[in-house]
C-alpha cells in the first residue's frame, strides 16, 4: 500500500512536472544585432600652436563617428602651470600661463571600433610677454636691418584636404624644433660659397643670425651687408639630412611658410644620397617638394629633374582669393612610390609623375624607376638670386624668412619594385 501510494505520488509529480514544462515558451530567436556605435577618428585643426603668456589661441577639432555615437569630445593640459585648456563648441581654447611647452589631449567621449576612446594631441608652445630686448634680438636687429618681430610665427595654418591618406604609413622620424639649437644629429648645416649653383647671390653659412630656433620654429633668414666701400654681400641657411636620415621610398611633409620679396626662392626637396649610383646630376635624380618664387608667393612648385640630357616633370598650386603662402603656414608632401610620384598642398593632389628615365654617362639607359629608386634625404634652404627667380632690388625687405613648423618622414613595411 505504500508503495502503491509513493508510485503515485512520484506519478503525480513527474506529470506536473512535465505540464510545467510545456507552459515555459520556447526562447525567441536572437535579435539581429544593432550596429554599433563609434567614433571613427579624432583630430585638430592644427598639431602645434603658438601663444603668449595671458593670451588665447583657438584650435578647431573634428570628431567623425558613424552616425550614431557620440561625437563630443575632452581636452586636458599636460602642465597646466604652463597652459590651460577648455572646451567650447567644436573648439579648444587654450590659455598661455607662462613660457613652455604643454601637450593638450583631446579624448573622444565615445569609444571607437575597437572599444577604446579615441585620442590626438596638440602641442602648445607659450612664449612670455615681451618686456625687453635680449642679446640675440638686438644682434638679429643688428645683423638684417629690421626689427626680427616683423617675422610672423604665429600665423593660421591652412585646412588641409582629403586626397592624402596616410593609412599604411609608420612615422619614421620628425623634427618639431622645439629645442634651443638646431640638433646636429639629425641635421647638416652645409657650407657654400656665393654663385655655387644658379648664379644665386647668396653664401650658406653655418650661422646662428642665418640658422636659429624659435618659439617652436626652425627660422632660416637671409643676411644683407654692405661694406665700406659699397659692395654688398649676401648669407643664408641650407640644412639636410644627409647620411642621418636617408630613405628610398617613402612620404616626406613639412609644414612652413615662406618668405616674400624679390630674389627669394625657399625649398624643400629630396636629392640622391650617393650621386655615385647613377652618376652627378641631373643623372642622380632630384624630387622637388616645395618652389615658391619670393615675387610670386600665391604659386608653389613640384617639380623632378631627371636623365642625360636634363628633363624634368613640373605640377604647380595656385592659391585663389588672395591667399598667399607667405602669409600662412601650409603643409607641403610628396608621396614616393615606385613607379609613381605625387605632390600635395595641404592634403590636396595636384600632380602625378609616372614616366621618366635616367642614363649612364656613355648613354646608356637604366632600368625604370632609376633614378628614384635608391636613397635621397631632406633638404630646406633659402636661396637668394638666382637664373630662374631673379635677384633682389630696392623693394626686397631683409626682415623676411622661411619658417619650418616640422619636418616628417613616413615609409610602408615594404614596397613592390616590380614596375615597368
């Protein structure tokens, strides 16, 4: 009987059980996923920025996301005993408190594909309030016959463009010359005498009234004396980088403005490593990234010079509306591929070279891409006279420069040289 009772009992529960099992519904099926949300990139209008103690200075920043994610953002002060930081609008405001250097980060308030916030920096150099005279301006003065503030360095920085992609590229070296002095590690300051090259006037010097760095800035100014009896002589700056930082292939990109006035020619270009490869130039191989005449700032050049005999490539970039790029900074890149060479203003293309040779000196052509396949490194220097841009008259002002912000050098992992 009580086992009769106990089977029953189990009974009843096994089939409550099983009716309880039949009440629970089936799991719904999985929900499509919604996309994510997430910023897709973080960057500023301008990477460095020049303030003086008690001033301001507005950067704007762009946060792209996918359409949905927050596209706000937070800045904050590596020192802010130096600079201060604010946010307002799509803007930073950054304070000068006194002379330094602060790193202001901007961190996205969304997190990106990956799941981590996204970032960028800009760099804030503040300089003091100007109270006296120092050593150095007073032989600057002395030296150029003007007063060294006329040299604008803090000017706006041109927009940049969207046909230049650095996607693929690792930053192999840069130079933002933030130091005191010119670092002779990374630089050559090369000697010449007047009328060397192109009939241009002027001797290069290793000179700190020609050479100097400030306030963030690589300044290259030319020098006029007249000596008693009459005779006027001139000085300037070239700087590379020559057996220090030497690349075949790769993305080269200076941010700078130039100097105005006639006879003026500033540049920045690549030239041959070893002129012994293919022999002396124009065999060599040389990549113009920067030509803008001193009587024509509105109109930059790029330009290879190439073969035996001389040929050469040229792409020119005309500002409108009366932009000049004496009168701000604009960054200037040539991108160097095998097979292929092109030239950006600001991030915008404006030429392409594809074809070119070079030949032996008995003649004799080389394989395609010769010349541009072997090591070229930096060059920045501003000639004064010259075949090509003319010289100097009574209206060229010798209270003028090129001005270098920075100096950067990308490459890829690795490139295919398999090119007809």
């Amino acid at each position: 009987m009580l086992r009769k009772d106990i089977s029953r009992k189990l009974l009843t529960l096994a089939l409550s059980a099983c009716t309880a099992c039949t009440m629970i519904p089936a799991a719904a099926a999985p929900a499509q996923a919604a996309s994510k949300n997430y910023v897709k990139s973080v960057k500023a209008a301008k990477k460095k920025v020049s303030v003086k103690a008690g001033k301001t200075a507005k950067v704007k920043i762009t946060v792209k996301t996918n359409g949905k994610a927050n596209a706000g953002f937070t800045a904050k002060s590596s020192k802010k005993s130096i600079a201060t930081v604010k946010v307002k609008g799509k803007n930073i405001i950054i304070t000068g408190k006194k002379k330094g250097t602060a790193v202001i980060t901007i961190t996205s308030k969304a997190k990106g594909k990956d799941g981590k916030k996204l970032k960028t920096e800009v760099k804030a150099v503040v300089s003091a309030e100007k109270t006296t005279t120092t050593d150095d301006e007073k032989q600057a003065t002395q030296t150029f016959g003007g007063d060294i503030s006329k040299i604008a360095l803090d000017v706006p920085v041109a927009e940049m463009g969207t046909d230049l992609s650095y996607e693929g590229y690792d930053l192999k070296w840069e130079d933002n010359f933030d130091g005191t002095a010119l670092n002779r590690n990374d630089w050559n300051v090369e000697l010449h005498e007047p009328g060397w090259v192109n009939q241009e006037w002027q001797e290069y010097v290793d000179s700190e009234t020609n050479i100097k760095l400030q306030d963030g800035k690589l300044v290259i100014m030319p020098q006029k004396t007249v000596d008693a009896d009459g005779n006027a002589h001139y000085t300037s700056g070239r700087v590379t980088t020559q057996n220090k930082h030497d690349y075949t292939y790769g993305m080269f990109e200076a941010r700078l403005k130039v100097p105005k006035g006639m006879g003026y020619l500033p540049a920045f270009w690549l030239m041959a490593t070893d002129e012994g490869d293919y022999g002396q130039w124009p065999r060599c191989g040389e990549i113009d990234i920067m030509e803008v005449l001193g009587n024509n700032t509105s109109e930059s050049h790029g330009t290879i010079h190439y073969g035996s005999p001389h040929e050469q490539n040229q792409g020119t970039y005309k500002l409108t509306d009366g932009h000049s790029y004496a009168d701000e900074y604009h960054t200037f890149t040539v991108e160097w591929n095998p097979g292929e060479i092109k030239w950006y203003v600001d991030g915008h293309l404006f030429h392409t070279a594809t074809d070119w040779f070079s030949a032996t000196e008995n003649g004799g052509e080389l394989t395609f891409p010769a010349p541009f396949d072997h090591n070229f490194y930096m060059i920045l220097n501003l000639a004064v006279g010259g075949e090509w841009v003319g010289y100097p008259d009574e209206n060229t002002s010798y209270d003028e420069a090129l001005v270098v912000d920075y100096v950067k050098a990308y490459q890829k992992a690795s490139y295919d040289e398999n090119v007809k």
